[in-house]
C-alpha cells in the first residue's frame, strides 16, 4: 500500500459490502481426498487428482454420486467516494493527513482517496 496523499479538503466515505461476482464450489465425498491422514499439501495434490477425474466422469456419465454444489457469492467492501475496494489507513488531524508527535493517526480512512470513513455502514 502506497503512503496516504496528501487531504487539502477533508473528504468522508462510508463502505459498503458490493456483490462482485459468484463462483460456484463442490464439496467432493470424503474419500476423494482422506482429509484425517493427510498434510494441507497433500489434500491438494488429492484433490486436484479427484477434480480431474470427476470432470471426466461427468463428460461420460450421469452422476449418481451425492456430490454437493454450492454457489458462493464473493462480496468486496467498497469505498463510496473513489469506489475502490476499501482498504483501511490512519490520518491525523494536520493538513496533510500525517501524524505527528502532538497529533497522532486517530481517524480511519480509506487508504486510496483519503476519504476520512463516516461512523455507521458495513
Ligand atoms: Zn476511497
């Protein structure tokens, strides 16, 4: 993260939680990947081998295995003032924003535009 810009005129913004996108995810039956006896890496490795095979069989075959499916909303926090995905950064009650030693960093903002958040929203 690039150090806040300078604030000539102090600016508010509130965050919201925006949908950005939908992906869908499938949980496999347990012995497709031995989740007790196995390291995250080898999970993996399992998993990527039983996606392989799966993604054939549904080529050939109609599924009768109990095979979960879920769609799985991906939300992004947004800024309203620059409309950027929130990200949080400390301003101080100066000109430009900086601390110093008799004002500290006390107001939360958003890292991109300096918009100091308004109290409420997500
Ligand atoms: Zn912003």
């Amino acid at each position: 993260m690039s150090t806040p810009t300078t604030i000539m005129q102090p600016k508010t913004c509130t965050v919201t939680r925006v949908l950005v996108d939908a992906t869908v995810e499938i949980t496999p039956p347990s012995y497709a990947y031995r989740y007790w006896r196995t390291t995250p890496e080898e999970r993996q490795a399992d998993l990527e081998r039983w996606v392989k095979e799966f993604q054939a069989f549904l080529r050939d075959h109609r599924s009768q295995d109990a095979n979960i499916l879920s769609v799985v909303p991906v939300y992004e926090n947004r800024c309203s003032a620059c409309d950027r995905e929130y990200e949080p950064a400390m301003y101080a009650d100066t000109p430009d924003g900086h601390p110093t030693a008799e004002r500290p960093a006390i107001h939360e903002g958003c890292a991109w535009c300096g918009a100091l958040r308004e109290k409420g929203g997500a």
